[in-house]
C-alpha cells in the first residue's frame, strides 16, 4: 500500500502538472486584477455618479466582502462535490458578473455586482491554491505554492493596461472596460477543463479508481487502485491553537491583519491619492511603476526567507513598508520624494507577503498548519475589508488624503513590532 503523497513525491515536475501550474498562475493574475481594477474607476464614477468617500470605500470593498463570503461558500461546497467543480464554477462565476458590471445604471446595482463578482474570486482564492498544492510533488510544493504570487503583480499591470487603453485612450469607456476584463477570464476558464479533480480528494471520498487514474496522468506511474492508501491526518483544534501556541497564533494574525489592511487600503485608492499629490507627468506612469516593483520586492523576500530568516524578513519589510508609506504621507507635495516612497512601499509590502506564508508554515505543527492558514486567510480578508472603508470616512472626516494614509501605513508597523515580540524565528524550526 502506498499513500497518495508517496506516489506524487517525484524529483520531477511533469508536463501535467506544469500546464496545471501555469493555468493556476494565470488564473491568479486574473484574481488580482479583479480586486484592483475598481480603483482605476473610483474618479470617474465620481464624477458620474457623484459619490463621496465613503461610497467610494465601500465600491472598492465590495469585491473583498464578496470574497469573504465566497471563500466560506465555496470552500464548503468543494468538500462536499469536489476540488474541480467548483475550480470551474469559481472563475466562471466571477467572469459573468464582471461583465453585467458594464450594466450597471447607479451606485447600488454597481456595487451588487461588484460584490457578487467578489463571491466568484472568493471561491477561487481558497480553492485554486488548494487543489493546485494536492497535484504537486510535497518536496516541492512549498516553493511552488509561493511562486504562485508572483503573478498578482502581473495581474495588477494586466489591469493597469486595461484601465489605460478604455479609461485614458478610451475616453472613460469603463463599460467596455469591464467586458474586456471578463473575457480573457472566460478563456482561461476553457483551458481549466483540462485540470483533473484533487487525486487526495478521489482516495479520501474511496475513488481509488479515477484517484490511480488522475495520478498515473499527473506523474506516468502504474498506480493500480487497491494500492492506494488514504491516511487520515490527525486533526488540531483551534483552543490548542490559542493555548499551547497562543503568541504566534497572536503574532500570526498581527501579521495577516496588517499586511491585507495596508495592502487593500493603500493599492484601492492609489489613483486617488496620486491624483491630489503634486507630481510630474501622467499618473500611469507611476501606477506602471509601483505595479512593477512588486515583482523585485516579492522576488528578494523569497531569497531572504531562505538565508536570512523567515522572521527577520517580514518584519524587516513590514516596519519598511510602513515606514516609507508615512514619508510618502508626509510628502504629497514634494513629487521626488513622495515617487521614491510610492516605490518602496511597493517594493517592501509586496516582499512582506512573500514572507508571511513560509513564516507561517512554519510556526505549527502539522496538525494544526492547515487551521492555522484557514484561520489567518479568513482573519485577513475581513480586515481587507475594513481597509478601503476606513480610508475613506477618514478622508471624509478630514478633507485629507495624507491623515488616512499615514493610519493606514501605521498599522504596517503596529504588525511589525507585534511579530517581533510575539513570534519566535523559525528558520530552520523542526516540527512533528
């Protein structure tokens, strides 16, 4: 008898499971630009739907409640029928709703949409890093798995250039806008047709017949039925978690609370805030610039990780983040200065999310690694939600785009200081 991970185990990545892993990030590029997109049209709805900065918040939130509440709905439905029907549901899903956004006549319609496109990206962020990790050998998977990413970036510039041709060549065509961003969904969504269900799924639910087959295509082993085994994994609870591991349960969501309040809250009103600072040129420009630095950033934590440290690296970057994000605060109207921090804070809050998923990994046990991810993804994204919303009653409240963003970028740093306190290094840490 032999487990399912055994038989993926492979020095190897195949020609299946590559296509499978690139489908994977494309489809995340698609999630990224989804979430960001909003914020290329928040001034022009502005202007023509005259809303003010809450409604403006509450636009660009509209997508991360969709998400919670997707994650939650979806996540349930793929334990009862399966990893790939709700892989192809998901995206499916999310693409139809983008598209009736160009339907959209007023303020509340267009943020039902929104929400409900939300819902589809919900049910692709908890369950395409799911099924993906369960094709992919388990002495590889951790990289792989952060590698995927890499592609949010990508998808943030697919957006920008989007956005640039219908909003600013287009003459605000954000109807067309959001069709055109609903078809290359559609597409990628053909090609996930090819992707299989989860092997761990078929041998759990007792398919040990389409579990051999999915595996002999995935690896071109002979894996006959009766020698699969299914070992179920011994389960932890959540009053473990917070008794026996309770500061880096602590630390843990410190570190997803920050880094998807900062993120959300700072990338959904970047075009708002780039447009009330005094800056040379053509704010594509510098969007474009921001978007790209992601990538390095994301790139030199993955390295760090490995010869630095898990820990050190995400505070490095989370206290960096927050700290150029206060001079670029402070420096709305110096356009060099104020450029140099847009950077950085791209750089270094895009670095700190390459860190935080090996630092977590790597703070529990198996046995409660999967709780743990579930707990802090969940966590984050209400958070997220609070981001964009927060930012803009405070910029309500206060006429002022610098008082919201330095609150925002504060708690980059209150999440920095409380993983150094709370959390141990666990570079090279071993666990049962």
């Amino acid at each position: 008898m032999v487990r399912v991970e055994e038989i993926l185990d492979l020095d190897r990545i195949s020609a299946v499971q590559s296509r499978i892993i690139w489908i994977a990030r494309v489809s995340w590029a698609f999630v990224a630009m989804e979430i960001i997109l909003i914020s290329f049209t928040l001034p022009l709805f502005t202007r023509i739907l005259g809303l003010n900065e809450i409604q403006k918040g509450l636009l660009a939130s509209a997508v991360l409640i969709g998400d919670v509440i997707g994650a939650a709905l979806f996540g349930r439905i793929s334990d009862i029928i399966g990893r790939r029907p709700v892989f192809q549901l998901s995206l499916l899903w999310y693409s139809i709703f983008t598209a009736l956004t160009a339907l959209s006549t007023g303020f509340y319609d267009l943020l039902a949409y929104r929400l409900l496109a939300g819902v589809g990206l919900g049910g692709m962020l908890v369950v395409d890093p799911a099924l993906l990790s369960e094709f992919l050998p388990p002495r590889r998977r951790g990289m792989l798995m952060v590698s995927l990413d890499l592609f949010w970036p990508v998808g943030s510039l697919v957006a920008l250039g989007l956005a640039y041709v219908f909003l600013e060549l287009g003459g605000g065509s954000w109807r067309l806008l959001f069709l055109a961003a609903a078809f290359p969904a559609l597409t990628i969504s053909l090609f996930r047709l090819y992707v299989p269900e989860s092997p761990y799924y078929l041998a759990k639910k007792g398919d040990l017949a389409r579990a051999s087959e999915v595996l002999r295509r995935l690896t071109g082993r002979d894996v006959r039925p009766e020698s699969i085994e299914f070992a179920i994994e011994e389960r932890g609870s959540y009053e473990e978690l917070f008794t026996k591991y309770r500061g880096r349960a602590i630390a843990m969501l410190f570190a997803w609370a920050s880094l998807n309040y900062t993120y959300y809250g700072l990338f959904l009103w970047l075009p708002e805030v780039l447009g009330v600072a005094k800056l040379y040129g053509n704010i594509w420009l510098y969007l474009a610039l921001a978007f790209i630095l992601q990538i390095p950033g994301y790139v030199s934590a993955m390295i760090l990780v490995e010869r630095w440290g898990r820990k050190k690296t995400l505070v490095l970057y989370l206290l960096m983040s927050g700290i150029t994000g206060i001079v670029m605060a402070i420096a709305t109207g110096d356009a060099l200065i104020f450029t140099l921090a847009l950077l950085m804070v791209s750089f270094f809050n895009l670095g700190a999310w390459g860190s935080v998923y090996p630092f977590t990994s790597e703070l529990f046990p198996t046995k409660l690694r999967g709780k743990a991810f579930g707990l802090a993804e969940g966590f984050g994204k209400i958070i997220a939600v609070l981001g964009p919303i927060i930012f803009g009653a405070l910029f309500q409240i206060t006429g002022s785009v610098e008082t919201p963003l330095l609150a925002t970028m504060i708690i980059a740093i209150i999440g920095s200081v409380a993983v150094q306190i709370l959390a141990p290094e666990t570079k090279g840490m071993i666990f049962d």
